[in-house]
C-alpha cells in the first residue's frame, strides 16, 4: 500500500514527486523549485526529458573520463549481468576481482602492487587511512596514530575523511566527532603569486616544510600518515606547486611517515597520466581510487598498496583474516566487469595521452575567459579547470550557484559550482571544436551573470 500522500513515479524519466528523495550535497529547496533533470546521455552529452541536449563539461562527477553510454562498457555490463550478478568477497571471489586488480597494478607506478577494492572514493580513504593505523600496529609502532591532512583537502565525508579533509562546511557541525589525533597542512593556493597559471604554479614549493613544523610539534613517533590530493579538486581544482609533492615524499622518508595520494579525481588519466604519481616523479605509500576507474558506470574504488604495506599485514596464523576490513560489495562483479571495459577503453583509445596532447589548447583556451567581468583568477590542469568569480556581496556562493544553474537551464552545459568558484572538468574523449565550444558557453555564462 503506498502510503498517503506520496504519489507514484508516472515514467522512468519524468517524476512527478521530488519530495522523498533528500538529495545529497544539494540546495534541496532551491532544487525542488526548479529541477535540473537529465534522462539519458550519450558521450559528450546528457539529454533532458524534453530532448535537450546538455554538454557534459563535467565528466559527471569528476567521473565519466570515458564519456558516457560507450557501447563496450553497456555490453560489458550486461553480459556480467546475465552471467554472475553477485559473489560473496569475504572467503569467496570471482576471477574479475583478481583481473582488475592485476589492471590497477600493472597501471600504477613503483611497486604499488595490491588493490583492496570498495566502493567510493569515501570508503577508500578511510581504507586507506585504517591500513596506515593497521600498518604501524603490524609493525608494533602502535603510536604512530596521528593522521595529516590538509586545508581545502576533500576526501569524501566518512568521518575519516572529513577528519583529515580540510572544507569546514564539511567539517564544522561534526566537530565533536572528528578522529583525534589529526593535524592539517596549509592549503598550496596564494592567488597574489600564483593566479591565472596554467598547470602547476612555480611558486609554493616551500609550503610542504610545514610537515616539519607538525612533526616538531608532535613528534615524529606519534605521525601514521599525510593524506594529500595531488591536485585539490573539489575545493576547486588547486594543482600543487611544482617540486611540492618531491618534498612532501623527501620529508615524510625522512621521518619514516606514509605518504597517501587521494587520486580519486587524478586518478585514470584526468592529468594526462594513469596516476598523478607518475606525473609528478612520486612513489607514495598508497594511492587511493574511485571514479574514473568504471568511467563513473558502477560505484567501485579502492586503495593500491605498495608491497612493504602488503606485507606487513601478511603474517599470523593462516587461517585468519589479515585485515579486518572490507564490504560487502566490495569486487562487486557488475563493477569489475565495467572496469575491465573501461581499462580496455582508455588503452584502445589511447585516452590519457591525448589528454596530455590536448592540455595546452585546454589550457590556453579557457585563459581567455580571463578579463570578463568578475573574474579574478583561472587555473587549469590536465583536462580540469577553475574560474573563480568575485562574491555578490553578503551572498558568497551565489554567483556560482546562479552560474550553475543558468548554464543547465539556458545554455546546455553542465558545470560545477563550489563556493563562487565555476569547475570544468569534461570528459577525456572532448574534441577540440567541443572545447571551443565549451569556452563560448562560460564566456556567454559569465557575462550573464555578471
Ligand atoms: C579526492 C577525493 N577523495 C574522495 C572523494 C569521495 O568520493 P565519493 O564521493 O565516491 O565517496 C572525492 C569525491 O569527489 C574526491 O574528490
């Protein structure tokens, strides 16, 4: 019996009550107002109900690398579908497990050698963060428990992660719930020296000595791991300096602490590379993954281990777990099976580096949106990009949010708003006639917004 009230959804793409789904990181108010619905999409394209084509400037979430709808990975999911819907991953497996994740090794550098698969980007960072703790107590160095993050870091909203992220509206009303024991490193970002750079800014090496000045305060000892982005995304795409990510490795080495890359958003070639890691000459310890690696078909990330890491877990009687961590949909085969196709897909086509080829006229081509009104500094890198708008005054956030909201509604794209920042993050399969085309719509957008 449906329950009073609630009325039933008439079609498959046109619902007729939006009060029951409480939508997660959105102005659910404004929203039920004045829905932005897409119904189906098609490689650079969503569609509206309505047959409204709507660019995808945003790959999703930061996640459709490979565009959308691509027939390799539809079939691929299908055919899992009809042929093994579920696998239990505590005792038991199934061989897609085992074939990504020899994938996901193979791709990444060093000897980053041993996937643990979950779910979302959350779920592997607080992975990641439970194997440096498991790690430390392996080694019978228990105290080191301390977990360092950064300002302006997002990390999914676990408690783990909104403990070492650095976004206080994500952190703020959880205060009293946060882990103890965190510390965080100051954000990369100095507009008066940096803006309006493409890719990485020249100056800010320096802001990685500040692990020095924790590990002075904390001492070394009690340090488990620092947890950073290679490029800061959600905050609204902030590359890190360049020589930044060699010192942060040189100072955690020197003091025997993990270093942890969230490459939820970096990873599977969004800077042109299979991993920021490899992009920027850095081994970390860990790499967490989410994303890119189904091209956003079939929830599924994870964490890649380096084998010191492996293998400290890989002792005790054999009839026990080593880790006491996992999920239940963990190695899900249905997202196996799309992240195989996926793999395949970015391989055939060659995706990251073109990705890499096209970043200069990326690059090149969103700067000219640099002297339209209110903006006040542009940053870009691999396939991603970042205008940052002055605030209407006493309403930060809302030149954005009406710049979000403008370009689904009146000029068909798709772009993401944080604070009064505007993110553009296409797919990799974007042509250069369609960048164009996208710096035409921001240009359009922009002034109508001004
Ligand atoms: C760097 C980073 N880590 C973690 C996450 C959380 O991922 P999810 O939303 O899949 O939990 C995100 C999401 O954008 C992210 O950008």
């Amino acid at each position: 019996m449906p329950k009073s009230g609630a009325s039933p959804v008439t079609t498959q793409s046109q619902p007729n009550d939006l009060d029951a789904f409480w939508m997660p990181f959105t102005a659910n108010r404004a929203f039920k107002k004045t829905p932005r619905i897409v119904a189906r999409s098609k490689d650079m394209h969503y569609y509206t109900n309505d047959g409204r084509a709507i660019m995808d400037t945003t790959a999703g979430l930061w996640c459709c690398n490979a565009g959308h709808n691509r027939d390799p990975i539809v079939a691929a999911i299908q055919a899992q579908a009809e042929t093994l819907d579920y696998a239990p991953p505590f005792q038991f497996a199934h061989p897609l497990g085992f074939q990504l994740a020899s994938r996901i090794a193979q791709m990444a550098p060093g000897d980053l050698d041993h996937v643990f698969f979950v779910n979302s980007g959350s779920e592997a960072v607080d992975t990641a963060l439970k194997m440096a703790l498991g790690y430390w107590h392996a080694k019978g160095e228990s105290n080191r428990f301390r977990m360092i993050g950064r300002e302006r870091g997002y990390h999914g909203i676990g408690f783990g992660g909104i403990s070492v992220g650095g976004i206080s509206p994500n952190r703020k009303a959880y205060a009293m719930a946060l882990l103890p024991g965190t510390d965080h490193l100051p954000h990369t970002y100095d507009r008066a020296k940096q803006a309006f750079t493409k890719g990485e800014p020249e100056y800010g090496e320096h802001f990685a000595d500040a692990l020095e000045g924790i590990v002075a305060l904390h001492d070394a000892s009690t340090i488990a791991a620092v947890i950073v982005e290679p490029m800061a995304g959600s905050t609204g795409v902030l590359p890190t300096p360049k020589g930044y990510l060699k010192r942060l490795r040189q100072i955690c080495d020197k003091y025997g602490i993990l270093l942890i890359f969230d490459e939820v958003i970096t990873g599977f070639g969004r800077l042109g590379t299979s991993f920021a890691a490899e992009r920027y000459g850095v081994i970390p310890d860990m790499i967490t993954f989410a994303k890119g690696v189904t091209s956003g078909t079939v929830p599924m990330g994870g964490v890649i281990a380096r084998k010191h890491i492996h293998e400290a877990f890989m002792k005790g009687p054999e009839h026990m777990a080593e880790f006491f961590h996992g999920y239940t949909y963990s190695a899900h085969p249905l997202a196996c099976a799309a992240g195989i196709a996926t793999l395949d897909l970015y391989r055939d086509e060659d995706l990251f580096a073109r990705t890499k080829q096209l970043e200069p006229k990326w690059a090149d081509a969103i700067m000219t949106l640099k002297g339209l009104p209110n903006v006040l500094d542009i940053r870009t890198v691999g396939l991603t990009a970042a205008v940052d708008l002055a605030s209407i005054p006493d309403a930060y956030g809302k030149r954005a949010f009406d710049g979000m909201h403008k370009a689904f509604e009146d000029f068909g794209f798709m772009v993401r708003n944080t604070g009064d920042t505007l993110a553009l993050t296409p797919p990799l399969i974007i042509s250069e006639a369609e960048i164009d085309e996208t710096v035409d719509k921001m240009t359009k957008l922009i002034k109508a917004i001004a």
